[in-house]
C-alpha cells in the first residue's frame, strides 16, 4: 500500500510540474537566460563563474533560431535574453504589440559579404546576384556596407536601420538582392557556390566553419550605438532585477569584452561605447 502510494505521488507531483512549465518554476538564485549557440551561449559560459561569485547560477538554453528567444521571453519560459539587436527588438515589439526593453549592449557580429567569384565589391559584374536572408533587421546595414563602397544608394530621408533593398534609388551595377532564405543555412549556400555574393551575419558564419575576419569580402566596423549591436532584452516588469543587472554588469565588463575581442579575432567585436 505504501510503494502504491509513494508511485501515486510521485505521478502527481510530475503531472504538477508538468502543468507548471519551466515558465512557472524556478530555482532560488537561478538566471534562466536564452541565447544563440555561438558566440552567446560561449560568452555566457565565460562569465558564468563571476555571477557565481555573486550566488547567481546562470541556466543557458540555447536556441537555433531567432523566432523562439523573445517568444520564450515573453511566455516567462526564461528570465531574460541574449541573441538580438535593437533594431530587430524594436520590429519584432511592433509586430507583436510587445514591451520587451532592451538592458545594454555587449557586442557586435559585424555582418559580412562572401564571394567565391570575386575577391571585392567593386569586383562584382553588372547584374550580379546577393543572396540575402528572410531576416529584415540586417537589410539596412547589408545596404549600408554596399553604400560605403559607392556601389549603391537610397532615397533621400531614409533612415538606414529602417532601409530595405526597394529603397535603393542608385544601382548603377543593377546589382540583384534576393532575399528569402533562413539564416542559418546561409553558410551552406555560400558554400554551395550559389549567387555571386551571399550576406552572412558572423554568429552562423562561424557556426559555419567561416572565418569572418579573413574570408570575407566586405565586414562591417563596430560603432558606437550602433543599431546592430547585439543586447540583452528583458520583460519590462523585471528590467530591474539584481540577478540581471548582474548578468549585463558582466557581459559588459573590460574583462569579458577584452576576452571576446582576443577569443574571436574580428569576427565578434566588443560593442563600442
């Protein structure tokens, strides 16, 4: 009677927990934090000794794409995020009527153009294909990266974190970006050989087996408050919560940006200030 008994509590206790979610449930001085793979996850990891030291235990999940993290986020799965820029944090709270706030940036994954049939922009022939991916916060900077090159223009009064390819009013290469395409396999393309340039974002070209810094034709430069600097985002009834603000104090501290400067050599860069 009493194994029957333990058996019947143990199930209900499971369904319970169950029903909770990993939303409802948390442990003491635990920071559930989301996060892409690479280099997020690996920088999370690098500080999670120093919360440690402050009796905070980092829990990373990590996540493939970028539809889940905020949607996590939002549905109080995790605590607080690690993969986005302000600008795709400000599209994706108007297209969800959202409130996520964005707590500081850590670092930039300067996004870059991949040729295996030219060795610059200004190489690439008249009516040229760039493939590009279904990610429409990295249109303005791909446009911005062409733009320094002199290879292309946009309307008078756009703003260039808001810029899309139909804003291009000087094309005098009738260059061709076809958007479209996950993220994540961009590196697969570019190294299928498809299109005469594809445009990577430097977290998927190094989880790729890129090497942003040497193989890419065009990179783009860190600056300061700039659109696409990589942030960590809360809910905004608990933007003030010590276990974050001491998760952000880390991610931002001369240590770990001198670490990621060293650690990935160019291809991530610690966010300017």
């Amino acid at each position: 009677m009493k194994k029957i008994l333990s058996f019947g509590s143990i199930l209900i206790l499971f369904i319970v927990l169950l029903f909770l979610g990993p939303g409802n449930y948390k442990a003491k001085n635990t920071l559930r934090v989301g996060a892409s793979n690479i280099p997020h996850a690996e920088i999370l990891r690098h500080v999670a000794p120093m919360l440690k030291k402050e009796g905070v235990k980092l829990d990373i999940v990590t996540f493939q794409d970028y539809v889940l993290p905020n949607r996590a986020l939002i549905g109080k799965q995790i605590d607080v995020n690690y993969f986005q820029t302000p600008a795709f944090l400000d599209q994706w709270n108007k297209e969800n009527n959202a409130n996520l706030v964005d707590l500081g940036a850590v670092h930039l994954e300067p996004i870059g153009i991949y040729s295996k049939k030219v060795k610059k922009l200004s190489d690439l022939k008249d009516g040229a294909k760039i493939l590009v991916s279904s990610n429409a916060p990295d249109y303005g900077r791909i446009i911005q990266l062409f733009q320094q090159h002199g290879l292309i223009g946009i309307k008078k009064g756009v703003k260039i974190s808001q810029a899309t390819f139909s804003d291009i009013n000087y094309n005098p290469k009738h260059l061709k970006f076809q958007t479209g395409y996950e993220p994540k396999i961009m590196p697969l393309i570019y190294n299928n050989g498809e299109g005469d340039a594809v445009a990577i974002n430097s977290n998927y070209a190094v989880q790729g087996g890129l090497q942003p810094y040497k193989q890419a034709i065009a990179l783009q430069k860190a600056q300061k408050d700039s659109p696409y600097n990589n942030i960590v985002a809360s809910r905004y009834g608990n933007r003030n919560n010590r276990e974050i603000k001491l998760l952000v104090k880390a991610l931002q501290s001369k240590s770990t940006q001198k670490w990621i400067k060293d650690k990935y050599k160019g291809a991530v860069l610690p966010a300017e200030r």
